[in-house]
C-alpha cells in the first residue's frame, strides 16, 4: 500500500472569552506548548490547526513567541491555518452579517500574523445548518470538517465517509469532511497501534481514502489525566512514531492538501444537527434521560448496528429553552446587533464603531450559551463575561450616537421573543429590563460604568447527570479516558445540596409566606407559597416626564384566598445609579397580619471571599462574607460589597422589616467533575403586614448601585464608559 490512506489531523483550540488568565495558563503549560514541542520534531508530519480568537489574541499577548513558532512551521508547510468565526459564536445562533463579519475578521487577522493562506474554517460544536453553506462560501471558504454523525442522518453507511462530500446553497458550494467519531474516542485514549489497526483496514477496503480526526487539542494535556498520559507516559510521542514509520501507505496531511488533491465523493445536503453528544445534551432532561437509557438496554441488541444510523437527539437551538437563561444572552446580544446595525446605517466608519462590532462579537462567543459535558452556562464567569462585552458594546454606541449623559428613557417591546412585551428602562449609569408577564420580575439589571449584569443569574433545575449524584457511583478514578465516561465528584456531599427552584432566580419576586416560616424553609425552597403574585402576569404602564421614568406593574390576585391589589413602580433618573422600587398592596385586613416579601438577587458576587461582605449600618461593619446566611429583625438596610468588582450594593427600606440573605449554589457537570457553583446571593426583605383603614400597606425601597470605587481606579479614564475593567470572577 503506496500512500493509499490520507490522514488528516485537525486539532480544535479554544478557550472560552471570560475564562480565567491562569486557566489559559494551564492549557497552554499542560497542553498547547508541550504539543507543539513534540510535533516540531516530526519534520515529515502535517496538521490543521483552529486556535480560536480569544486563545489566539491571549497566546499574542501572553505568548507571542508561540505563535512566532507556529508561524514557522506555517511558512515551511508542516502546519495549515484553519479560520473560523473569530470568538467562536455558534454560527445558527447569529445574524448573517455578524456570522460574515466575523468569518472575515478573523481571516484577515489570521494573515497578517501568522502569514497564513486560510482557506477552511471550523464549525464551532459541529452546530450545522444548511444556510450556513452560502455565508461560509462568501466569505471565502472553501471547505470545513463535521463530525460522520452529521452524514450518517443523512443517510450515508460508514463504508461512503472516505473523503470529502460538496454541499450547496444558493448556488454557493462548500466541501465539507467527515471526522471520525471512532477516532475521537481512540485518540489520544486508546493505545497508537489501535488507531493504526482502524486506519489500516479502511485503507485495505478503500485505497486513496481521506479519514479525518478533528477535536479538542486540549485532549492532549488539558482533559484530566491527559498530560501524564500524552507527555510523561509518552503516548503522544509512540503515536506520532507510529504515524512516521507507516508513511508508506498513511499520509499525515493537512485538509487543505487533501482538498487541493482529491475530488469529492459526491454531493449531500445534511440534516441540522451537531456531534451525537450535543444532541443528546439539547434534548429536554426527560427525554435525554429516556434516551440515555434506551442507548444503554439496546446496546448489545443484535439490532442496534442497524437501528443506530436512525437514533438521534434534539436540536442546538433548543437550549434556548432549556435554559431561559441562554434565551436572555441570546435576546441581550440581538438588541446590540440591531442597534450596531442601525449605528452603521447612520454613521460613517468610526474607531467606535468598530470598536462595539468587536465588543459584540465577543459577546458571542457560544460556551455560555449551552451545557452538556463542559461547564458551560453553569459557569457564572462566562455568563458574566458575554453581558460584559455586550454593555461595553452598549456604552461605545451611546457614545457614537451621541446619547447625552442627562437622558433618560423607557421602552417596551418584545425583547426575549415570546410574544409579549417586556420593559426598558436605561440612563447613562443604569439599564433594567422588566418582565411584566411573569411576576413583573426584573430580569437584567446592568450596571454600565463596570460592565455588569447583576442580574447574570441562574436557576437550578433537574438535569440528567443528577441520577449519578444521586446514586453516587464509584467516582471515575485515576485511569485516563474521555470526559463522556468520567463519573467525578469534586466535593463531598453533593447528593445533599441537590435543590431546585420554583422561579427564575432574579428580583421583584412578590412572596407572600406563612408567618411562621423559618430562613432555614426559605433557604431549601421549603416555604409554601401562598400567593399568586410570584409568578402571574401584571398589567403594565410607562409613565414619562422630562426628569424621570416609571415602569407601573399591577395585579389582582389572592394570598390565603385574601383578594389582593398589588401595584409596583420602579423609578429611575438621569445621571442615577438608583432604582425607586414602590409598592402597595390593596385589601389587606387591618386585623390580621400577613407575611410579604420580596425577593432580590444579585449575580457576580462571589461566596465565601473576605473581600465579598455583607454590612449593615457602616462598610467596617462586616456582617460575613456573602455565602453567610443572615436572619436580621426589624432593621431597614442591608448592604453588600465587592471589593474586586469595585460595587457595593444597598439596599433600604422605608419600613423596618426583617431581612433574609442566603447563597444559591447548583450542582453542575464540568470536565473536572461534578462540583458545586455559587450562582447568586439571595436579599429578602420581608415584613408581616397590617392593612391601614382603607385597607392599604405600602413600602418604598432604594436599589443603589455605588461603583465609585470601581471608577477611582481608572484614574484619568474614569469619565470613558469603556475604560479596562475586569470581568467579574
């Protein structure tokens, strides 16, 4: 066999925008460095590499001399660029232009620093549709890599994935190649030689086949186990031995080559879809638990060979549902590509403007927006990181549009899409988002002079994986495998902490309780709801004057069975980092007491760090970290600080009440394991109320938001709404 085989190694780097500086570190010292310093010394051996933007802009400025090295094997052939969208966005979840925009970004930077001839681009996640075809093709691509599993749902048998298929739309073509799920799992997890038994067959069926390996370059060295596996215990260097000696009838080459050199197939049109693993993960937790184990009983069914090519999951854009929590990223980065949209139409190019595409387009990047194996939208730091481009794209546009300091405004529209419209209220300082037909909660609130949603929360809920901390299995061990069969406990205990939530995590929650109930019932969801307000839609009103807006939110409801009016207004003024909350509640019985609170979340505030506190009366009066649960009586102010952040956040009250504050943490599957995540902290104040002689209680609370410290530290870039802040951990 003469060169009867063509291999092409295609590795996938990515760190996700928002991730932490000494998790980039890691990955570079545990894996992209070592893997480099092994492959330099394979002068006969050839790759395709995807670095992602927001890896590749960290490895230039923390370690441009990586990508010198990387150039040189470039230039001398050993090493073909592969390009993409350049912060990683899943294509079908952005408009055409941004998908184009940023394809051509990121080739353009791509060439200039690496001298790079980029003709091909990774999908990111595999997450295909059809449409995808004639914005890759115009934005010069020429060819691309899914996963075999994209071709067997469209009804392709194994033997036919030996090289590339051509796809169309509108009259644009891409050739797209299979990768191989079986070599996935056998590289780097599997022993070289069996890698070589499985290309050696197909080569012996198929002379003049192309087989494709495209995944996580940080399989080798950043997974758990994997460096000692590839580097210490030597497997990557047996592997790239086994490759060199069999170079008679295996070519290690790049895409590019294989593209250049052999025809295509034939044609296929593919089914929307992604890797088999994403799939499953989209499925509602119900159904992926039932496909879970309808894969696991008929697994050693003689029929399953030929049912399987028929088995698939859900669809990608589906976590939208999942997780609501996706949706409002999804629906905040859509108000910025619109409103950037309408900038371009009305401006001349601009250093701002090109500055808020690129703020926007990091707001895209996808790991946030989806969760199976990795950590994804569980990870607080992520989700923060897109809210926090996309206000810097916000703060850039006002500045372009020439928004005055001194406005103020409110909207309504339908901004998450469900067909019902929510309500905008934003100053210079200030942006919140009401959603009148659930509960009338506030479901965003950013802080604009730090870039920051405090209202960046999550929910727990079910999720599949729970039956294994629940049945608490023999964690994974030492032995190195694939995250998809890795069962790790990072902390002890977790089958404990399993809670989940009746409503969204966010604010304006109207509770109303037992009297009697206890912070330890309210802290584990315990608490009876007796109301119907937490939840049921509010009629709503804008109410604007040339100095103020006020969103007016009311309902007619019951609590024990009690008719009840409850009528809300949230107020903001110009140049304010304040919000007026004012409440009252109609028909309350003047001789019994009933017990009302509302609820208030805060995200991005991180548990159990000293310089993260609760106070009450003055900032040197620490009342514990913000992961300390607090049961204060009759006291009218709770305040809370972040000393890294640069925020302190109060809250006041014009009726003494009680104060309930408690941390909200969910169990969530990573790479790593399964491991607890603080999500929120939890403010309730509370009161047990009277009705006045017509039957009226009232109660007006102060939202302030104090970044000064935040602000001093920029120093002279202090009045810039975009000067250099850190994204919150």
């Amino acid at each position: 066999m003469n060169n009867s085989l063509r291999f092409c190694l295609v590795l996938h780097n990515h760190q996700p925008i928002g991730n932490f500086d000494h998790v980039f570190e890691q990955a570079y010292c545990e894996s992209y460095l070592p893997f480099l310093e092994v492959f330099e010394g394979y002068s006969d051996l050839q790759l395709s590499l995807h670095t992602s933007g927001p890896l590749i802009e960290w490895l230039d400025t923390h370690h441009p001399e990586y990508l010198d090295r990387l150039a040189k094997l470039v230039q001398a052939g050993r090493i073909e660029i592969i390009g993409g969208a350049f912060y990683e966005p899943i294509l079908t979840m952005i408009p055409a232009r941004d998908r184009r925009g940023q394809l051509l970004a990121f080739r353009n930077w791509l060439e200039e620093r690496l001298a790079a001839r980029v003709r091909g681009a990774w999908i990111p996640e595999r997450v295909w549709e059809q449409n995808l075809t004639s914005d890759l093709n115009r934005s010069g691509v020429l060819y691309t890599v899914l996963d075999d599993f994209h071709f067997r749902n469209a009804g392709l048998k194994d033997e036919q994935l030996v090289g590339s298929y051509l796809t169309e739309d509108e009259g644009r073509t891409l050739s797209i190649f299979p990768g191989s799920e079986r070599l996935r799992y056998l590289i780097p997890f599997g022993q070289p030689e069996a890698t070589l038994d499985y290309l050696r067959q197909i080569a012996e069926r198929h002379p003049g086949a192309v087989i494709v390996f495209g995944d996580d370059g940080e399989k080798f060295g950043t997974w758990p186990e994997t460096h000692q596996h590839c580097y210490q215990d030597g497997w990557l260097v047996r592997f790239l031995d086994a490759l060199t000696a069999h170079r008679g009838w295996l070519k290690t080459t790049t895409l590019g080559e294989a593209f250049d050199s052999v025809p295509p197939v034939g044609k296929i049109y593919l089914p929307d879809g992604s890797y088999r693993e994403m799939t499953e993960w989209a499925l509602p937790v119900r159904q992926q638990m039932d496909y879970e184990d309808m894969v696991r009983e008929m697994r050693d069914d003689p029929r399953w060979e030929r049912i399987q090519p028929f088995v698939r999951g859900g669809y990608w854009r589906n976590f939208r549902v999942k997780y609501p929590e996706a949706n409002e990223m999804y629906s905040r980065m859509m108000m910025v590509s619109r409103r950037l949209e309408e900038a371009e139409g009305r401006t001349d190019d601009a250093p701002e403007l090109e500055a808020a595409r690129r703020e926007l387009y990091r707001g895209q990047c996808n790991c946030s927006y989806w969760h199976g194996a990795f950590g994804g939208i569980y990870l607080p730091h992520l989700r923060n990181a897109v809210y926090h481009h996309l206000i810097a794209a916000d703060n850039l546009l006002d500045q372009l549009l020439g928004e005055a300091a001194d406005q103020v405004r409110i909207e309504q529209d339908d901004y998450d899409f469900d067909a019902r419209p929510e309500m905008q209220l934003v100053n210079n300082r200030l942006m919140a988002l009401i959603d009148p037909a659930d509960g009338g909660q506030m479901y965003e609130l950013d802080v604009r002079s730090i870039c920051h949603n405090l209202l960046a929360t999550f929910t727990r809920r079910p999720e599949a994986y729970h039956r294994n901390v629940v049945a608490r299995p023999q964690d994974g061990g030492s032995d190195c495998a694939s995250i998809h069969d890795r069962v790790v406990f990072k902390q002890p205990g977790l089958e404990r902490e399993l809670r989940y939530d009746l409503e969204p995590r966010k604010s304006l929650i109207d509770h109303f309780f037992d009297n009697d109930v206890s912070l330890t019932a309210i802290q584990r969801g315990e608490a009876m709801e007796r109301g119907d307000f937490s939840s049921g839609g509010y009629t709503a009103r804008l109410r604007r004057s040339s100095d103020r807006v006020q969103a007016l939110l009311s309902r007619e409801g019951n609590a024990w069975g009690i008719p009840l009016t409850l009528t809300k207004g949230v107020k903001l003024v110009p140049d304010s980092s304040t919000l007026e909350i004012a409440y009252q509640i109609e028909g309350v019985p003047p001789d019994a007491e009933l017990h009302f609170a509302i609820e208030f979340n805060f995200a991005g505030l991180p548990a159990e760090a000293e310089d993260r506190f609760f106070y009450q009366g003055d900032r040197s009066d620490s009342l514990g970290h913000l992961g300390t649960p607090l049961d204060l009586l009759e006291i009218r102010q709770l305040g809370l600080v972040d000393q890294w952040l640069g925020i302190d956040v109060r809250l006041r009250s014009s009726q003494p009440g009680g104060f309930w504050a408690f941390p909200v943490a969910a169990i969530s599957q990573s790479e790593g394991g399964i491991e607890r995540i603080h999500q929120s902290v939890v403010v309730m104040p509370h009161w047990r109320i009277r009705g006045s002689r017509d039957g009226r209680w009232s109660v007006t609370l102060q939202l302030d938001l104090d970044t000064s410290v935040a602000e001093s530290r920029r120093g002279s870039d202090a009045e810039a709404p975009l000067a250099a802040t850190a994204v919150g951990a």
